[in-house]
C-alpha cells in the first residue's frame, strides 16, 4: 500500500486517499511511511481539514511525526503564513531538526502572505534560495532588500540571478528607478545574465519615470542578447513613451508587437491609444479601436476615453458621440471629463441640442 500511494501523482491525491482507507478496511496497520506517503501526494490538493484530520489521526495512533510529515504540511499552506509557521513551532516542540526545505517552504509561504518581517526572522542558518523569497517579500521595502543582499554576500552566499531580480522589484515597487538601475548593471558586471523578468522590471520602471529612450535600449537589448521578449515588456515600453508624448514611438512599438509574434492586450490597446490622443492623432486612434474589434477585444474604458478626448480635441464630434454610444451598450464607466469633452466639442460645431440630447442619451455631462 505504501508504494502504491508514494508513486502517485498529485492529480492523483483522491485516489491515494481512497488507497489509505481500503487500508483501514482491511485492518492493515498505517504507519508514520503511510501517512507521509499521503501527506507528500496529497496535503498541496486537500483542503486544511483534512490535512488537519490526518495529522490529528497520527497523533492518536500514537505515529511519530518527522521533518517529511511536517514539510509536506508546509507546502500546503499556500499564503497561510500563520499556518505555517503554527507547523515550524510544531517542529520545535517536538524536537525536530528542521532542514533547509521546511525553512525554505516557510519563508516563500511568507513572500506570498506579504509576510517581509516574518520572513527575515527565519533566515537564520538559510541558503540563497531562503534569501531569495525573503528579499522578494520585500515588495516597496527597497533599503531592506539590499540589506538582505549584503547579509548574503557577509555569509558568503552566492548571489543569483533571482537575487538580483527581486531587489530590482522591490525598488520598482517603491518608484527607485535609480537604484534599479544600480542592481541591473550590478547583475551584468557579475557576468549573471538577466532574463525576462530582470529586463521586464527596469522597463516597468521607465515606464513608470517616462524614461523612453532607456526603455527602447533595454528591450534592444533583449533582442541583441536572445532574451525571450513578451507582450508585458512592449506594454511598460509603450507606456514610458506615452508618458513623453511619444507617440510615434508608441505606434512603432505596437505594431513591432505582431512582428515579435506577440499579440497585443487591452493595456496595449490602451497604452498606445493614449499615445496617440497626446499626438493629436484622432484618425490613427479609431483605426486601433476597429483593430481592436477585428482581434476580438473589446473597447475599455481607456482606449475609449482616449479616442473620444482625441476627437474632442479636433471638434470630431460626431465620431466622439459614436464612441459613447458604444461605451454606453458595453455597459462602460465613462470618465466625466470625456463627456465633458465631447460635449464642449459639440457645442463648438453647433450641434443643434436636441440631437446632443439624443446622441448622450443618459450620459450626465
């Protein structure tokens, strides 16, 4: 029986479990084998109560319980970071060492309960891997990072890629594009080589700075380098030229999106839809809401808003009415200042009031 269940797959969890109670019915005795066999195919799958109820039935058939017992209850955790460190405590009590794996467990349960200072206090005695997911729970906490980089390289821990990764998020997430920028040249300068998600972090930060020409010399980089390029990377970069009123940068990168075999998303509808009305280009912004249409997405709010400010702008006001009543039988949340917009835009052109009333339908200005 204990074969049986240990060569099981997850997918397989209600079978081993239905394994463990055959067990029962055939008065075969289960052991501390038996249920970490359980534990290790099935504890990620079931739910808390009967990862509870089997841990409960080994304490009343008396089983000792190990460090596998326990990691596996770990990693079923999920982002329950009080849960987890209840099974670390566990361990303690009952005098069992706790290895690199449980800890590690433990602190990545702790990056995705957004649990930093948790995750810092169990770092003692951990490897890179431990570091890693404490330095990627820092999110906005950027100082701390770099502290968790300089306390690995005092234990002479080996920094990695991932490493670097997560301190660049975490000064991303903090709007610290100048210090991103640091650990990404740090990261090279080491001879690491960043991938995806070390490029995908720095261009969020040009985006989020407006620093277009550092975001057109990272995703240049990319290509250079064979690095995978993705649809997220193109979006920040649009967004960054956006910000500069860049739209024929903009536009170029949106259309480099089909040539990269990407296809764009709604923000990337959107970002270059922006773009786009900052350029006073009305006639380019309905053409990618039509693209948008012809490639199954439907309008949003943003690009929408933009085309319609777009046209305003150009007192176009009837394709500005248009777009609202598009808006309107998708059910949109249309932005006051579009409106506003679009009326001015209407009245502009002397667009008699009764056709006003009936293009806004009820649309308050």
């Amino acid at each position: 029986f204990n074969s049986a269940i240990s060569g099981m797959s997850g997918l397989q969890w209600p079978l081993a479990l239905q394994l463990f109670e055959d067990m029962e019915r055939l008065t075969v005795v289960a052991s501390t084998v038996t249920f970490n066999s359980i534990l290790a195919t099935s504890a990620e799958e079931m739910n808390i109560a009967k990862l509870q109820g089997l841990l409960q039935r080994m304490s009343l058939m008396q089983l000792q319980k190990d460090v596998i017992t326990y990691s596996s209850a770990i990693h079923a955790c999920g982002a329950d970071w009080e849960r987890a460190i209840s099974f670390l405590q566990q361990m303690r009590d009952e005098e069992i060492q706790i290895n690199l794996i449980a800890r590690n467990a433990v602190i990545d349960i702790c990056d995705k309960g957004n649990a930093w200072q948790v995750a810092i206090q169990l770092l003692r005695g951990a490897d890179t891997i431990g570091f890693n997911s404490a330095i990627n729970a820092c999110a906005v906490e950027w100082t701390v990072a770099i502290q968790l980089i300089e306390q690995m390289q005092n234990q002479e821990l080996q920094l990695d890629v991932i490493t670097f990764n997560a301190a660049i998020g975490a000064c991303d997430e903090a709007r610290n594009w100048k210090k991103s920028f640091e650990l990404f040249q740090e990261l090279q300068g080491r001879r690491l080589v960043p991938n995806t998600r070390s490029y995908a972090a720095v261009i969020h930060c040009c985006e989020m700075e407006g620093l277009w020409p550092e975001a057109l010399r990272f995703l240049e980089e990319m290509e250079r380098g064979g690095v995978e390029l993705n649809t997220m990377t193109y979006n920040s970069a649009i967004n960054a030229c956006e910000k500069a009123s860049e739209w024929t940068l903009a536009l170029h990168l949106f259309t480099s999106l089909e040539s990269s075999f990407l296809a764009p998303t709604v923000v990337s509808f959107g970002a270059c839809a922006k773009a786009l009305e900052q350029g006073g280009r009305w006639m380019e912004v309905l053409d990618l809401l039509v693209l948008m249409m012809l490639t199954s997405h439907p309008p949003d709010v943003v690009s929408s808003s933009a085309a319609i400010t777009a046209c305003a702008k150009e007192h176009v006001w009837l394709e500005a009415l248009d777009i609202l009543e598009d808006m309107l039988d998708f059910q949109l949340d249309i932005p006051s200042i579009a409106v506003s917009a679009t009326y001015s835009a209407c009245e502009r052109r002397s667009v008699p009031a009764g056709a006003r009333t009936r293009h806004f339908g009820g649309v308050k200005k």
